[in-house]
C-alpha cells in the first residue's frame, strides 16, 4: 500500500473560495512531492471545484469520480482540480480522517503540467509514478 500522505493525495482542508470568502471544508489534492512532505512542514494544495462550470477548462482536471464513491478517488460527485486555486497548508492542520482518495497518475501529470506552465516554468516537482502506482 502507498504512503498514507503522499503526492496525489486527496485531502479534505478549511479552504477560502477563489475570491477569498465563504471558509468551508474542502477537497484538494497535495502536488508538493512525498520526497518534501514533513510532519512540521507545508504542503501545497490545488483545490477541487464541483462546480465544474465555474472553472475555465484550460486550467481545470477532471477526475474520477462515481455517485458511491470512487475506488481511487473516493470521491462521489463530479470534480475537477482547479490549477489556478493553489494553497499552502500545513501538514499538521491534516487530520486523518482529512485522507481521501489519490488522484490518478494521468490526471495528476496533467495538473502539474498545467500548474508548471502557469508559473512560467517555475521548478514543480514531477509526479511520483511510486506514490500512484
């Protein structure tokens, strides 16, 4: 089994909307590596949206989803990883039973690609093929 904290993660974080209002608990995935993730440290997170018209396509990902759950996902409603709706948090404000689901290699490649390219090229970690195996 695969690292519970990890890359690709999905966890569940008190996040402000994209317009820095309206605090609730929300899904994001952890794009800082495994390698890079300490018990005393941060880690960046991308928001996950249900509200899939609200995000321009070329900066979202959709990913796996099933009204019961997702066996990777966990997650039961459609989402998209928003790469534009990118927060730092501390690893020990994660709970865990803040854990979710892992985001799968594919769509985890996608959205550091996305977020690499919006950053003009600033150093982002690739993803670990290890942690989404």
């Amino acid at each position: 089994m695969s690292a519970p904290f990890q890359q690709g993660r999905i966890v569940w974080v008190e996040l402000l909307d994209p317009q820095g209002r309206n605090p609730k608990r929300r899904p994001a995935v952890v794009l800082t590596t495994s390698a890079e993730i300490r018990s005393d440290g941060e880690v960046v997170v991308a928001a996950l949206s249900s509200q899939i018209d609200q995000s321009p396509p070329e900066v979202s990902v959709e990913v796996p989803w099933h009204r019961n759950g997702h066996p990777r996902t966990k997650l039961n409603r459609r989402n998209v990883v928003v790469c534009t709706w990118l927060v730092t948090v501390t690893v020990r404000s994660i709970r865990p039973d803040d854990l979710g689901g892992v985001v799968p290699l594919a769509e985890l490649v996608r959205v550091l690609e996305i977020v690499r390219s919006l950053q003009n090229g600033a150093n982002q970690p690739p993803p670990e093929t290890e942690a989404n195996s």
